[in-house]
C-alpha cells in the first residue's frame, strides 16, 4: 500500500496528473478539493462550512481538514489500494499530522510528486477550465473539450466553470500556496521522497521521469 502526494499551485496539473497515474499505478485518487465540493453540492453540514472558503480561495481550518482525512482513509477502497492525495496536505501542521496520523497505521507518505508550474501557465489554464460535476474529470475550453459540449465523455455530467477559477479568486489561491504549501514541500524534501518536476506547458514531457520514480517506489513495496 503506497501514499504518494501530489503538490503544485492551483492549475498546476494535480487533478490531470492523478486522473492519468490512478489507473496505471491502480491507485485511489483522494482530492480533498473534490471532496468538498461534492459536500458543498449535496448541501451537507460540512458543505455549507467549506463554501465561503473555497469561494474565496482560502483554506479551510486544519483541524477540520485532518477530522476529514481520518475518517476518509478508513474507507475500504482506501485501506485496499494505494492512494493519491491532490490537494492534501497543504499546510505544514497538516503535513505532521498526516505523519502521525499514518504513522498510527504503520504508513508513511511513500512520495511526494511536485509540479512546478510557471504562473503565466496557471492563470490562462484556470480561466479555460472545466471539470464535470459529476465525476470531476477535467477539460479545457481551448484543447480538451468533451465530445459533446457541456457533457462529460466518461459519466455524462454536467461540464461547467468552477465557481473559484475567476482572476481574482485564482491570484488568492496562489498567493496561499506560496505562504502555506511551500513549506510542505521542504517538509518532504527533509524526508527524502520529494520528486520535483517542471512540465512547462505540457504534463506529457515529464511522464517517463515521473514513471521511472514511481517504479522504483512500487518496487520498493514489493
Ligand atoms: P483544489 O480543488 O485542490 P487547487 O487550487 O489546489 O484546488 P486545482 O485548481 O484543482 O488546484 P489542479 O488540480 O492542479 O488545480 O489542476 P488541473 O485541474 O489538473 O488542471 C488545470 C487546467 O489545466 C485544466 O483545464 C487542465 O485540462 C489543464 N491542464 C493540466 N495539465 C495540462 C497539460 O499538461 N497540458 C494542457 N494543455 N493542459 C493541461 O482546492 C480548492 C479549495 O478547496 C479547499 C481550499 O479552499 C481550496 O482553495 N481545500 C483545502 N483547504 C484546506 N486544506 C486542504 N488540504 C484543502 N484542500 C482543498
Ligand atoms: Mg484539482
């Protein structure tokens, strides 16, 4: 059972990434970001708590986040499989709960995956996204649109704009990333299971050095 983490700026590629690896690596792919706005759709308690945050671009509290992630990886399919994280830790306090807290499992996070994607890239990507409510699958208004317009090729969704890919919601999100998650990212760095990539514009250049990391990690657990 494998914890890989996947890091990078908001738009820098973690909800494709994962959406292409989970299948080759059989992994479960674990986006908090999903997570949340599937509470926010379905109205729940948790929903109705986490929608001025993601409106707004800010992170939800801590403690909150990691009460989720308990329960989450319970789960079976969680507890079976090896898991992706997107989006998750993203503070370093998460980050040394999440220790702790795999720790109690006999876990460790095997690897931690960074995308380091130039902001110029970010913010013409996040304002051409589009994801499917329905299964989260991810588009593009300019190079990856579903086949038929507004709906989603793998479940049939509805294909719409997210709420918090406008300009100025997106600059927020970005400007938490560099004050919040950078500091996770040396966390992992300290642990030695930090890979650090740069796709530039296409995630498809750095796909055989991501595999080739990967393999040694999937070896490893053998
Ligand atoms: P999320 O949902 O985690 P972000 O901001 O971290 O949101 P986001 O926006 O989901 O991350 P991504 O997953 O990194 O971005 O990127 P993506 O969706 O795969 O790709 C973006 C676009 O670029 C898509 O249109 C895609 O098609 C295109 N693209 C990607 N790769 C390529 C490529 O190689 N080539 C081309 N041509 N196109 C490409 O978090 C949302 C909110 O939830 C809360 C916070 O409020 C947060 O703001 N939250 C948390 N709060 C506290 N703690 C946590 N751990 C939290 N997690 C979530
Ligand atoms: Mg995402």
């Amino acid at each position: 059972m494998l914890n890989i983490i996947l890091i990078g700026a908001p738009g820098s590629g973690k909800g494709t990434a994962a959406g292409l690896f989970k299948v080759e690596w059989g992994m479960v792919h674990l986006s908090t970001g999903d997570l949340l706005r599937s509470e926010i759709k379905k109205g729940s308690e948790l929903g109705r708590f986490a929608a001025s945050f993601l409106e707004s671009g800010r992170l939800l509290p801590d403690e909150v986040m990691m009460q989720i992630m308990a329960e989450r990886i319970r789960q079976p399919d969680a507890r079976q499989c090896g898991v992706l994280y997107d989006g998750f830790p993203r503070t370093l306090a998460q980050a040394e709960a999440f220790d702790r807290m795999l720790a109690e499992h006999r876990q460790r996070v095997d690897g931690a995956l960074m995308l380091d994607v130039a902001e110029e890239v970010i913010l013409s990507r996040l304002t051409a996204r589009r994801v499917c409510q329905g299964c989260g699958a991810v588009y593009n208004a300019i190079d990856r649109r579903p086949r038929q317009e507004g709906v989603c090729d793998q479940c049939g969704g509805a294909v719409v704009q997210r709420p918090d890919d406008t300009q100025e919601t997106v600059r927020r999100r970005i400007a938490t990333y560099e004050h919040d998650t950078l500091p996770v990212i040396e966390h992992y760095g300290r642990q030695g299971v930090l890979l650090k990539v740069n796709p530039g514009r296409e995630l498809s250049t750095v796909v055989p050095a991501i595999r080739a990391w990967a393999q040694g990690l999937l070896d490893r657990r053998e």
